[in-house]
C-alpha cells in the first residue's frame, strides 16, 4: 500500500544543512498497522510527512496504492492526498466552527449533494463515538474528543491510509487507551492501512503489527511488534 523507496529530506536551516531522513526505504501491506518509534528529532515526522508529499523528498519515490505521488501533477497529487487522511497531536481543529461544519471543510470538493454530506458526517461522527455532538465547538471538548473529531475529519474522504502523527502524546493514559482502541476497531472494520508515529513504546506495543525504530533520520531495527520489543 505504502512504497518508499531510498527517500532523503535535508532542511537548510540557514546557518547548517540538517539531515532529517537519510535515505530510508520503507514498505507497509494494505491493512497493516505499522509504527514508527524513535526520539524527538530522530526523522519521524518528516519521514512520515514525505508519504503524503506535505514534505517533498529531496530524492527517492513515494508509492501510494500503486501511484507514484512524487510524479503527479499539482492538481493530481491534490486528488491524490485526499485518500490519505492525517491526524495530528495537536487535533488542528477550526475553534470557529462547529464539529459538524469541521468535518463538512474536508468535504467541501466532494460531488456528495448537501444532504448526502450531512448524512455522511453524521455516520463518521457515529463511527468515531460523538454521535451527539455535532453542534458543539472544539472548546467544549475533553482532548479525546477532539481527536475523535479529527479522526471523523480524516476519513471523511473515505481514504486507503491514515498517518497518525503522535495522536496520543497530548492525552493523558486512559484517554489514549480509548483512542488506540477506537483506531484498532477502524483498522479492523474498514481496512486502512495506518502509519503511527509516536515516542511512545507502549503505543507501538498496543496498536501496532509491525514498526520500525528511526534514530538520526535512518531506521536502525524493524520487524514485527512482538519481535522488537521481546529483546532481552
Ligand atoms: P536487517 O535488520 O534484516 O538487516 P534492514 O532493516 O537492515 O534489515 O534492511 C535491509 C535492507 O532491506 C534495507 O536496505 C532495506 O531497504 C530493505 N528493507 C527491509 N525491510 C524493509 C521494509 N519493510 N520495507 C522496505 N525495505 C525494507
Ligand atoms: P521527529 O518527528 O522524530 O521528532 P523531525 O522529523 O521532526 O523528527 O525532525 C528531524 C530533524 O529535522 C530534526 O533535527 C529537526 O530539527 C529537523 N527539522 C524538522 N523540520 C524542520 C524544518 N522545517 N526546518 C529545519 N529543520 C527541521
């Protein structure tokens, strides 16, 4: 589902030139469940952003269920991103809007008529467990249902892929085991391939199938959970 091939990523920083992905191939199977883990700094989230091209790789290729991301045109890749859905540990939600009118923004190049799209925020906010709360302000939230809303937000677009950029580091422990439960069960009914980014080992241990350690923009281990963390 996700093919990336030798991808670099430096960022001049004006006074040096820093290496934030050093030449990183990675393959994650449809469905899959795959975590990234490593310190703060270590790549993570520039690799992870290379894989929707909100980064653009200096070189190497972005394979995304079978299209060449990094050979689109700009309104291809715009189409083409929408099938990867993203959340982030800050939720970035809109505070002026509403839930409902939030998830409605990710809909707004869909061709579903307004009652259509009414429809389908209502089933995403039932998916996500806020079937209640479509006319409430991100204000009015705990940090779990915020996230909720973001997760509604992301699949909205019915995307093959959702990179979950350290989605549980701003909650606290009981909130985050909510939160991978509630992404194990969409993995699980609707079949996305998810990429988790965290520092987080109990993240990995809990959610995920495979992962792959990243330290100084390169991945230094990978495997199976089970077999990476079973070490001695
Ligand atoms: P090992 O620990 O068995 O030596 P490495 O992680 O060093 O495995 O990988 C060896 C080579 O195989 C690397 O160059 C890497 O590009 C490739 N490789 C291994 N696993 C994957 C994977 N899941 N996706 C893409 N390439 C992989
Ligand atoms: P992680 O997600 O593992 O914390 P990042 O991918 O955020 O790692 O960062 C990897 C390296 O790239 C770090 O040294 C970081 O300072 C640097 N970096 C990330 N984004 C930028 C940027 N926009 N400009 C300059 N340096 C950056």
């Amino acid at each position: 589902m996700i093919e990336l091939t030798h991808i670099k990523k430096t960022y001049d920083t004006g006074r040096a030139r820093v290496t934030a992905v050093d030449g990183v191939s990675l393959s994650v199977e449809k469905g899959d469940i795959y975590g990234i883990i490593g310190f703060s700094g270590a790549g993570k989230s520039t690799l992870v952003r290379c894989i929707n091209l909100l980064e653009r790789p200096d070189s190497g290729r972005v394979r995304v269920d079978g299209v060449e991301l990094t050979e689109l045109s700009v309104p291809q890749l715009r189409e083409a991103r929408r099938r990867i859905g993203m959340i982030f540990q800050n939720f970035s939600l809109m505070p002026s809007r509403t839930v409902a009118d939030n998830i409605a923004m990710a809909l707004r190049h869909s061709a579903l008529t307004p009652e259509k799209k009414k429809e389908k925020i209502a089933s995403l906010l039932e998916l996500v467990g806020l079937g209640e709360r479509a006319e409430s302000y991100p204000s009015q939230l705990s940090g779990g249902q915020k996230q909720r809303v973001a997760i509604a937000r992301a699949l909205a677009n019915d995307p093959k892929v959702l990179l979950c950029d350290e989605a549980t580091s701003a909650l606290d422990p009981q909130t985050t085991r909510s939160i991978l439960k509630l992404l194990r069960s969409l993995n699980e009914k609707l079949g996305i391939t998810m990429v988790v980014i965290t520092h987080q080992m109990s993240v990995v241990k809990s959610l995920c199938r495979h992962a792959a350690v990243m330290e100084h923009g390169r991945i230094v281990e990978r495997g199976t959970a089970v077999d990476l963390f079973s070490h001695p």
